[in-house]
C-alpha cells in the first residue's frame, strides 16, 4: 500500500495544516516542550490527550488549554516505561476520549541527567534508557497497532540534537545514546510503517524550559557562547513544526530528522553522506571535546568514534591532527550512510573544560513518584458459605470476541464470569474457560435463566442448555434475570400484533420454587435473582424457603440505591453490580428504551474521580470499581480488549472514606436500564431512578 494521501490535494494552502477533527496525544505533554505542542495542535484543531506521570497540575493545564482552544484537552496519567500500562493507555485515550480512532501521536516524554559515564550505577542508566528509549518503542507500538489497524496514523517522536552531536561540556552518555537510539527507532518504524503510517522526528536543540533553567549560570552562557544563533529557542518558538509534521501539508513526509535550534548551528538538517573511498569516519575524541572531520569540504562531523575494519585491508590507521581538530584517515570500509552536519568551527571545543557537577533534570517522571495503590484480591462470602470474587467478567454483547476475551480474562486472574441465555454467548463463554487452561473448580459462573422460560416445567431443561452450551456440569450461580414473565415458547421476546410483550401466567415465585429444586440436583450451586424490586424480593422470602444468595441490579456512581443495598446486607443477599460504569457503555445511548438521561457526562468523566485517581495511581474506572468492592458488593465490568480487562482486575484496593464519602455525593438516582414499557411491567416500582422511562423495543 503507498504512503497516505489526502483525497484533495489543490486544498489552499493553510487549510492543509488544520487539525480540525483529529484526535491527537502528547506523552510528557503537561511541561516544557510538550505543553506547547499541545497547544499548538489544540489551536490547530485537534482534540489533545495529555499523558503525564508525576505532574500535579496536568488537569488544570488540560482544562486551561481546552478553554482557551474550544476543543477537547484531557489529562491521563500513565508510564511510558512500562509497555502494558502506556499500551492501556493509548487504547483507552483511543477508545474513550477519540470515541474509537486516534489520528496523531507525539512521544515526547524524556529525562536528562548528567552523569559522567564511569560514574553510572546500573538504576541510573536504565531510568535514562527507559524513558527516552523504551518509552518511545513502547509508546510507538501501542500507536502503531490502532494505526494499522486504521489504516493510516501519525507517529512523532522528539529526539535531540544530541542524537547527532555530543553536547559539551556536561556528561551525558546515557541522555546522548538514548535519543540517537530514539531517532534511529524513528527511521526504522518510517520504513516499516509506510503502508499505514507516518514517522518523523524531531531534533531539538537547547530549548528554555525548566529542564534548562535548573543548570548553573555559568553552564548556560557556555552553550550561548557555541550557539550561532546568540539565544536560546523557546518551547513556542518548536509548537509550529509539530503542528506541520501532523498535518496534511507534510503528508509526504515521513523518516525526517528535524534539528531545531542545534547546538553548532541555527537551523541544521541531517544529512546523509554516501560512501568515500575506503574511509568511514563518524567522529574523534580528543583532549579537546568531540570532533572530526569527513574528506567532504567544509563538513564536520560530530557523534561517536567509530568505524569499521574492512577485513582485506591494511590493518594500520592514522590519526592526523590538523588546524581545527583531527582527522581519521583509515583504510576500511565505509558505512553505507554517515550523519555529518554542517557547521562553523567553534573555538570553545578547543578548550579543555571542567567537568560540571552531577545534574538530575526530571521532565515527565519522576524514581520517586507515589506508587500505585497495592491490588487486592478480595472474595466476598454467600450465605451459602461459597465464595465470590469482588471483581468479575461481563460477556453483554461482542459475542464473535468473546472466546478470546473470557481466555485473557483468566488466564489474566479473573475467577468471576457472569453470563446469561439470553446474551446468546455460552457456547463462546464455554469455550473461552476451556481455553484458558483454569481449572472449572477454580471459576465462579454465573447465568441467568430468561423469561420466556419461566414455567416451572421449562426451568430445569433450560438450565440444560445453560450447562450444555457452558460445557460444565453445573453453575456456581443461577439468576432469575427479570421478575416479568414472558409467554412458553422458544420466541424469547413473544408479541402480539401490535408489537407489545405477551406476558406468560407464571409467577416468579413458582420460578423460584422450581429453582430451588435445581440446587438439590446439584446442577446450580446456588440461585438467585436480578432486577427485582424490593417488594418482589420479599415476595420471595414470604413464600419460599430460600433466601437469594445474590441480587444483580444496576448499581454506579449515578445510582447508588443505598437504602436499598443495606436493606438487601440486613437480609443476608449479596449485591452484585451490572453497569458498574454507568452510562459508559454506549448501549444506554442507543437502545429504543433508554431515557436522555444515559446521555449525560458518562460518569468516569466526573473530575470528583479523576482527582481521586490521582492521589491512588488508578484510572477514574478503577476507582468506580474500588468504590464497589470497598462497599462490599461485587462488580462485573465488560470489556474484550486487553488493557480494560487487566486495569478492571487491578481495580481492588482500598480506599480511604473521605473518598468513599465524595463518590456518594454523585448520586442523581439515574437509572439507565428501564425496560419497564416494553415489557409491560413495572420494574423497581418502589426503588429510585424510575421517572422517565421510555417506550420502545429491546434490540
């Protein structure tokens, strides 16, 4: 597939660096150079996600930015350094934030200490490499994945001038060979990623952040005494070629190594020398700083010495020394291609400097930052003795990814899955438990019995799908999954004529009688119920002999139902949350009986859970999911990508009741789930959340 290109290209001119409509991110994008490529692409058009690791204040940089631009700036806090976390992250900023697409990614974030290099401890180097190496790889490969799978993407990555030349006088092999590494990664990922995605770099000079602005004085005047230019570049003055490199009027660009604002020259571009006789030459060291020279006039080369050998040749080499530096003549091969860049001679390299004191310069994270909050593995107890995990696996919807999702979700820790017949998804859920090499014993399942089922002579051999399709011999759990019930059949929504739901003549308390029986047969370890009202509850414990072990029902943020849920606690019947996120799930949106209401601020959107994320080290989702697991329910989140299954399952830890208290004051009494009209019965007629219900069909 050729490079992309735009389906017009006689658009004027600066229409051509719009961003209007993209959906970009900036790892490292709360200071220095990275806020102002996130305004820049914010004044551009595109809505910005800003990844940032220890920043405080990277939300109300967002929100500033958004108010000041009109578009969507959102901060999310992650590591580069760590490739499932990072790869979380850009999933999530694609899923959530770009509604399922992400157009323009900057890796930016890096760190920069000066350390000379027989003074290296292993912690420290590997802290350098990680950032500004690992963190651009695994940075880039998370993009890369959602860009191939798009179809095309925009991957740029802030290097350094120090990729091509080693800054003087302060020691910074790991800083230098990390940024060369990252630039080189750049132009291998160019290559590799034609068919689908762009990749450029960006080399900076010395640029006035705070990075720069914490060196001694005397350091500073050393580097404006090598800069041709007189001045240091301003983060602003980089924000324009950022925004050109992801627009469409560079879109033939791409395996470009920008240097702005070099340390040798004003506006210096790589270069690529091709071969000279049998000389390879890089750079020379000597007692003078770094230097060297290429038999081309007038280009000096900057970097590291190196060269190679050609094995039929002459083995002596020469080191000659002329007025400006030295020259390596050698008689070996040259390599197929050497940076050089063309510069005036400064008088300061022939200086010997004194070696500057050891300085630690943070720009996005930090060794020390708060460390998440430890994960738990808490199990709640049943009044039936079993145990039941707090944090478990929905299988709503997706039924073609469902094999592979509930595999990962095992194999990733999960021992809670909750499913039902009418998901139409066992056989796939059923499978995906074989595949996951856990032992049955070792997982909770949980189905639910539908409603067109409901007779007392039809719940047994239902239960016999169940279990057929499950391929297990028995459920841990078997629900009730409405009170109405619906007339015998194998139609699973049976209606008249005109559209309406025909309701069967069995009462949910002959369902459960016969449920009861289930348990002694031992093909249900327990049963239960879900969405029922508290009357229908009590119903139940007036006129039969089992207590539900457990009650699913709508239970988040927005409808937290507390006297309901400690009524349930006094009685002994274990609460189990569906849509543990609320309005997140875009069914809600979309369904013919969902009221306006699900189209409100999704609720991990509330800024109340964002900031008490932060204080946890956990995303707005997982601190929804603590806040059930602290409230001694159970939640069964939904999800089939890989990041979201492992950040639910990380999502167990304890929170602090000033937390819990906050979360508690978001209760609205919205309830998204209300088929009451279509299936013509009045559900959670004595709970809240029931003004407003809509009429239309189930899909």
């Amino acid at each position: 597939m050729p490079l992309y290109q735009p389906a017009d290209l006689n658009t004027p001119v600066l229409s051509q660096f719009s961003l209007k409509g993209k959906i970009a991110l900036v790892t490292g994008g709360s200071g220095g150079i990275g806020r102002q490529v996130v305004t820049g692409l914010a004044e551009a058009g595109a809505d910005v996600a800003i990844i940032y690791h220890k920043a405080t204040d990277a939300h109300e940089i967002a929100a500033k930015i958004a108010e000041k631009t009109g578009v969507r700036v959102q901060a999310f806090q992650s590591d580069v350094t760590k490739r499932e976390t990072i790869a979380k992250t850009i999933e999530q900023i694609a899923t959530e934030f770009g509604r399922g697409r992400l157009d323009i990614v900057i890796a930016n974030a890096g760190v920069c200490q000066n350390v000379p290099s027989l003074e290296y401890d292993e912690e420290t180097w590997n802290y350098m490499n990680s950032v500004n190496y690992d963190g651009v790889m695994w940075t880039a490969v998370a993009a890369g994945r959602i860009f191939k799978k798009q179809g095309r993407g925009n991957l740029i990555i802030t290097a350094s001038v120090s990729a091509n030349l080693v800054n003087v006088p302060q020691t910074q092999a790991a800083y230098n060979s990390s940024k060369a590494g990252a630039l080189q990664l750049g132009k291998s990922l160019a290559v590799e990623w034609v068919d689908f995605a762009r990749v450029n770099c960006v080399s900076p000079g010395y640029i006035m952040t705070e990075m720069l602005t914490r060196q001694p004085k005397e350091l500073i005047d050393k580097w404006l005494s090598m800069i041709p230019a007189g001045r240091v570049c301003n983060p602003e003055e980089l924000k324009g070629l950022y925004v050109f490199l992801a627009s469409d009027a560079a879109c033939y660009m791409t395996g470009f190594g920008e240097v702005d604002g070099a340390l040798y020259s004003v506006t210096s571009r790589v270069g690529v020398v091709p071969r000279y006789g049998d000389y390879t030459v890089m750079a020379a060291w000597n007692e003078r700083g770094v230097t060297g020279h290429h038999p081309y006039k007038d280009f000096e080369v900057h970097g590291v010495f190196c060269w190679q050998r050609n094995s039929n040749s002459p083995t002596s080499d020469t080191v000659q020394r002329s007025p400006t530096g030295y020259r390596i003549l050698s008689t070996c091969s040259i390599m197929a291609s050497i940076f050089v860049l063309p510069v005036r001679t400064s008088n300061a390299l022939n200086t010997f400097l004194k070696r500057t004191q050891v300085q630690t310069v943070l720009s996005s994270h930090s060794q020390n930052a708060r460390r998440a909050a430890s994960t738990r593995s808490t199990r709640h107890t049943l009044n039936t003795g079993a145990k039941i995990p707090a944090i478990g696996f929905g299988t709503f919807q997706d039924a073609d990814a469902q094999v592979d999702a509930v595999s990962r979700a095992l194999k990733a820790g999960c021992r809670l899955i909750d499913t039902a017949r009418v998901y139409d998804v066992e056989k796939q859920v059923g499978q995906g438990i074989k595949e996951s090499g856990v032992a049955r014993e070792e997982v909770f399942v949980g189905t639910k019995l539908w409603c067109n089922n409901f007779h007392p002579d039809d719940v047994e051999s239902a239960l016999d799908d169940s279990l057929r399709d499950l391929d297990t011999p028995y459920v841990d759990l078997l629900m009730m999954h409405y009170p109405c019930t619906f007339a015998r059949g194998e139609d699973r929504f049976p209606r008249d004529a005109d559209g309406k739901m025909i309701l069967g003549k069995t009462s949910f308390v002959e369902t459960w009688k016969a449920m009861e029986k289930l348990v002694k047969t031992g093909k249900t370890k327990a049963i239960g119920v879900s969405n029922f009202s508290k009357g229908e509850i009590q119903q139940l414990l007036d006129q039969s002999d089992t207590v539900p072990a457990v009650h699913q029902m709508e239970v988040h943020p927005y409808l937290q139902q507390k006297d309901f849920n400690a009524w349930l606690r006094s009685k002994g019947i274990h609460v189990v949350q569906f849509s543990p996120l609320g309005n997140m799930n875009d069914f809600y949106r979309n369904t013919g009986w969902s009221k306006e209401v699900s189209h409100m601020t999704r609720v991990t959107d509330q800024p109340v859970l964002q900031e008490i994320g932060k204080k946890y080290g956990k995303s707005p989702v997982q601190v929804v999911l603590a806040w059930a697991v602290n409230s001694g329910r159970s939640a069964i989140p939904k999800s089939v990508i890989d990041w979201q299954i492992q950040q639910n399952l990380e999502a167990d830890f304890e929170m602090a009741a000033e937390d819990m208290e906050k979360i508690a004051e978001l209760d609205i009494k919205a309830r998204f789930n209300d088929p009451s009209l279509d299936y013509q019965w009045r559900l959670y007629s004595d709970l809240e959340g029931t003004q407003g219900a809509v009429e239309g069909k189930t899909h």
